[in-house]
C-alpha cells in the first residue's frame, strides 16, 4: 500500500512539475515576443538577427514577404520604422521544440514617410534550435 501511494505522488509530482515547465517555456516565449517588438523600436538589429531563424519569412499584413536579411535591411533604409507596439493579446501554445504565438495588438509604423496605426491579428512560430528559441515565421492580418 505504501507503495502505491508513493507512485501515486511520483506521478503527482511530475505532473506538477511538467506543467510548471510548460508553463515557464510559455511565458519565456511572451517574454521573448515583446523583447523582439522592442528590439524593432530601438533598432537593435544584432539582437534581431540572433532571434530569427536563417529562414524565416515575416509575412506582413499588406502581403508583403520578406526574410532576414530583407527584415534588418528595410529597418536600417528606414523604409519601415516601429514606432511603438501595444500587445492587448498573447497566448502561447507549445509541442515538443515548437511554439505557436498568437497575439493581437496596435502597431505604430512608419512605412516609406507615411505614419501608420495598424491593429493586427498575428501568428509566430519559434523553433528550438541548438537550445535557443528562433523566430521561423510571422504572419499578420489587419483587424477592422
């Protein structure tokens, strides 16, 4: 009897457990999602550049596709400048080296001279690579 009560609390224990982790790596995704929106403020393209995978596509809400290296070059042209991000929504869903971000928020831009208050509906997909979380796609939709 002592037994099964002892496995009945291991199995307890680890259920916890793992659910404190899943948990932790969801809210480290957010955290890592609103990081990336102040990285695009400020302009910080080495921090960019180290969260997007090598082969990400950023899809945004007009249709426009671009990867990496057109992402940090239209920030530096100055073609497209993030003035500010209010995320109003951000939930995570996680499996196994894959997590799925879906937010929604209002985006202050300015694109090619003309300011911009865009509200979105967004997905993210960060990949676990090499112990490190890679943005590997975005894909925004204009709300009315």
């Amino acid at each position: 009897m002592t037994n099964k009560l002892f496995i009945l609390f291991l199995l307890f224990s680890f259920q916890f457990f793992s659910q404190t982790k899943k948990e932790k790596i969801e809210q480290n995704i957010i955290t890592l999602h609103k990081k990336k929106f102040d990285w695009l403020i400020s302009k910080q393209y080495d921090s960019l550049a180290a969260l997007f995978s090598e082969n990400v596509e950023y899809i945004h809400s007009n249709g426009w596709i671009e990867n990496k290296t057109e992402i940090i070059a239209d920030l530096k042209s100055g073609k497209l400048n993030y003035k500010r991000v209010d995320v109003s929504e951000a939930k995570v869903r996680l499996s196994k080296n894959v997590a799925i971000l879906t937010g929604k928020g209002v985006f202050f831009v300015t694109m090619d001279n003309k300011d911009l208050e865009i509200k979105l509906l967004y997905s993210e997909i960060y990949i676990k690579e090499k112990g490190k979380w890679l943005l590997s796609h975005r894909h925004a939709n204009k709300l009315q």
